[in-house]
C-alpha cells in the first residue's frame, strides 16, 4: 500500500498547483483553440480571476457555478476561485435548461460564470434563482452582464491565497446521472494531488515533456485529472478542444498537435476504429500512451487499436466519488477485457450482499479504500451514508479478481442479473456482440420471457454498411453461443441508430429498459 502525501493542515491546492508549480514561465501550459498559454501567463490569469471574483462579493466558501468550456479560461476561474477560498461547482456544458435549474438550486451558487454560447440555455431560468447574485459570461459580448475578460481587466493582479485546510471542500462536481438525479460531490483540497502522485506518476509516469490530450472534458471527474491536474502536476502541456470530441476532431488535434497521451473513451475508440484511414501514420507519431475509462474496453477494440496505432490502450475504471481512476492497466501489463490491478494508493474488497469478502473468481460488489474519496454527497444524507462507508466506497460496481490480483469488470450492481441462477454480466455479452464485424456497438439489459424468467436483450447499433436483416440476428445470436455459456446468449435483439449515453460515455442502460417495457 502506498501511503499518500503528507500535507499540512493549512493547505490551499491552488498554490501546490500554480504559485509553487516547478514548470518555468515560457513552458507552454495549455494549448486551446486560441493558441498556446505559458505557465507564467496561467499564474496571472489564475490571479486575475480570483481577485475579479472577491470583487464581486465572493468570499471564501462561497460557491459559483461554472458553466464553461474547454479554454485556458477554465483552469484561470477553477483555480482562482480555489485560491481565493471560493468553492467552485463543475457543470455539465450539455444540461438541459431544466437540469441547469435544478442544479443552481441545489448547490446554492452566487456567481455563475458561463460560456457565451450557452447563455441561451440559462436565460429561461436566470430569473427565479433564489440564491443566484451575479452572471458573469465568458465571451466578447455579455448580453448585458459583465464578462470574464472586462473584470479581470480591472481587477488588481495580485491574489493573496485564502488560509484553507487540507480537508476543507475545494470544487464540487455532479455525479453523471447515469443512474438518475445528478448528485453533488465535494472534493477536498488534498485530493488532486494525491491522484497526481498515485495515478498520473504511479501508472502513467507523465513527465514535464509531454504532451496531453484528453477527449473527456474538465467538468468530467475523467477529464479534470486526464486535461488540467495531471499535466499541472508533471509541469507538461494539455491540449484543450472547445467543441465536440468527434472522431474527425480527435484526429485533427492528434495530427496537429502530436500527443504524447490521449485519453478517451471505448465508444470514441470505436469510433475512430471505424474509419479505416485512421491509425498512427495519420494520428500522432509520438504516442506513447492511450488510456480508457467511463465504460469498460472491449478486447476487440483495445487489439485492434493497438495493431492500427502501435501503442496499447490502458483501460480502467474510476468514479466522480473516488476522482479518478483507481483500478488500471499497466504499459507493461496489459490485459485487454479486464480492468487491471489496484492503482498505487488504492486498496480494494469485494463483497457478497452481506458485506463478507468473496474469495477469488466469485461476483461480488467492488469496495475502495483510499483517501482521494469525496466528503459525501450534498444534502443526500441517505446516500452518502449508502455510498461512503468510513475508509471506504462502494462503487456500486460488481466485479470478480484472479488469483493473480486482476480485476474483471462484470457490470453495474443495478444492471447485473441472473439466468437459470447464473450471473450475467452485460459487459461480457457485448464484448462479444462487438467483436463482430458488422457491429459498431451493444447494450445489453434483462428481459423477462412469456414464463417470467430473465434473459439477455442486445441493443445493437450496426457498423457502416451492414445490412440490417434477420438474419444477421441469427448471426448475432449464433457468434454469441460460440463464445459465451449458452446462457448468455441474447434470446432478442432490436437494432438501433444509437444508445443513449451520458456525456461521459456511459451506457444508460435504465433508458434502454424504459424503451423495452414501453415498447
């Protein structure tokens, strides 16, 4: 067990992270659709931002909403308000009016600062917040609310970094809502350090040279460590996209910008597999790492990267709750299919549904003990209670482990189900189904037969090209029962155009089980 850092009481991650930050001043910091911003340049916005904040009435533990995206701004308000002692809450830049309402509720901000071009999402509800005191839009026209670049402008350029403790809440971030109502989870000054030493230096080995690019964006637990705290932390370059990680995109900032790590998602993955044009030669020639979380990799897509880009991908899984990755594949190690063996830092148990530790090779729930966890979810008393039990989280994840320490990833405690008194995993079953060539991508959930009894359903969205009959079902079913306990065949299979997703990736499969019962 690696023990994490020691830190002192009176401990501000913003000066671990920017003031006292290694990197020399003309290292380039973040690379955005603007151009190239050096560490030294970073360190006066960062400043700027938090002093144009106090200006504004914030005051240390005030909490604002920051609606933002992928641009040197965000670092400059995420870590000035956490100098300043501001609580900075992350939002999900595809929201729904109606979920932008319902998070400033709940998280009672004073201050929203928000991208220009997502004012129109808020200006149904800007009116009726109850806490809500200022807007403040980052963009060249504020539509009649001072901007981001007019109140750093005025704003003296000097920030005096707020007294905070070490176990004190720095930021909040939301829950995806994968599995229903966004959940509000506060993280503590300490915590992106250590997932620094534990993930980034630990598994990754991320150094001053290189270069990052992280398809998840910050708002995203994911993207928070993979595009801003790791490189900080190493002193190296992130590169930041504004718009959509789209396949084309990706391959664009690959090319251009020649990452040395990318980090993306199994779906991205797919999607860029699924050109036949793209590989190494017109990507990045100077990958060394690619690494994958969100959802579980299937062997195929994982094999087949690595044979067209010549770098393997690292496949793991972390959590909003747990900040980031805590299970992971090695450069030296890898096992496609499975998740891998405990990140340094992290201890981990599965249990049965009386909480007693299973023995190897036996389904049981994944519990986490290590320190990066969050203080609990906000004003969820029953779920924090639930989900954050002492030293360690339960991930809501059922896995299984080898005699030799790997973790197989066997599907979400609520999506898992039994047939004939067999455990199922969904995971397994669509690992299989997209190792088929004419498959893009799969979801499987339970459905009951005439008797009652359940049983396997494929969601299928078919590759470019296949021709969707019934007898590729047939096929389907038949490739499935080749690979797989027979029992794990899916007895149906609807094709689809897509599967619903959250913005990180993750299959809604309760969206899927809603669209089967109303169909």
């Amino acid at each position: 067990m690696v023990e994490p850092l020691e830190l002192p009481d009176t401990y501000n991650a913003a000066v671990h992270f920017i003031d006292e930050n290694p990197a020399p001043d003309d290292r380039v910091a973040f690379i955005d659709d603007t151009g190239e911003h050096t560490y030294g340049e970073l360190r006066s916005r960062v400043d700027l931002a938090g002093r144009a904040l106090l200006d504004l009435g914030a005051r240390q533990e005030t909490r604002i909403a920051m609606a933002m995206f992928d641009t040197v701004d965000f670092p400059a308000v995420f870590w000035g308000s956490i100098k300043a002692g501001i609580v900075p809450v992350c939002l999900n830049t595809l929201l729904t009016a109606d979920s932008y309402d319902y998070i400033l509720r709940d998280c009672r901000a004073r201050i929203l600062v928000v991208a220009e071009a997502l004012l129109d999402q808020f200006a149904p509800i800007l009116a009726d917040q109850p806490h809500l005191e200022q807007v403040v839009v980052v963009g060249s026209d504020g539509h009649g609310y001072p901007t981001l670049e007019s109140l750093c402008a005025a704003a003296e350029p000097s920030l005096e970094p707020a007294a905070t403790n070490r176990d004190e809440v720095a930021f909040w971030m939301y829950s995806s809502g994968s599995t229903g109502i966004p959940k509000g989870v506060r993280h503590v000054h300490s915590s992106a350090m250590q997932t620094v030493k534990f993930y980034s230096e630990g598994v990754l080995g991320m150094n001053s040279d290189d270069v990052v690019y992280s398809a998840a964006k910050l708002f995203f637990a994911y993207g928070l460590g993979n595009g801003m705290t790791f490189p900080l932390g190493a002193g190296a370059t992130s590169v930041l996209l504004t718009g959509r990680p789209t396949p084309e995109a990706v391959m664009h900032i690959l090319a251009t910008h020649q990452p040395t790590i990318f980090f993306g998602v199994p779906t991205l993955y797919a999607a860029i597999l699924a050109d036949p044009d793209n590989s190494r030669e017109t990507g990045s020639q100077r990958l060394r790492i690619c690494v994958s979380a969100g959802e579980a990799l299937p062997e195929s897509i994982g094999l087949e990267w690595e044979k067209r880009f010549g770098v393997p991908i690292l496949d793991g899984i972390g959590s909003t709750e747990l900040l980031h990755i805590f299970i992971s594949n090695r450069s030296d190690d890898v096992r496609y299919g499975w998740s891998g063996k405990a990140v340094p830092g992290s201890e981990l148990s599965i249990v049965d549904e009386h909480g007693d530790e299973v023995p190897p090779g036996e389904i049981g729930e994944l519990l986490v003990r290590c320190v990066t966890a969050a203080e609990g979810y906000w004003n969820q008393r029953d779920k924090s209670r639930h989900t954050f039990m002492g030293e360690w989280t339960r991930t809501g994840d059922k896995y299984l482990k080898d005699e030799d320490g790997y973790y197989l990833y066997c599907g979400r405690t609520d999506d898992m189900f039994k047939v004939g008194g067999n455990w199922v995993s969904p995971f397994e079953v669509e690992s299989a189904i997209v190792s088929h060539d004419a498959v893009l991508e799969a979801a499987v959930i339970a459905r009951p037969d005439e008797a009652g009894n359940l049983k396997p359903k494929a969601f299928v969205v078919p590759a470019s090209g296949a021709e969707v009959t019934e007898e590729l079902a047939a096929s389907l079913q038949g490739f499935v029962k080749d690979r797989l306990e027979l029992w794990k065949y899916p007895r149906w299979i609807e094709f689809v155009d897509e599967l619903p997703k959250t913005a990180t990736g993750k299959i809604q499969r309760f969206k899927l089980r809603e669209l089967d019962q109303s169909g």
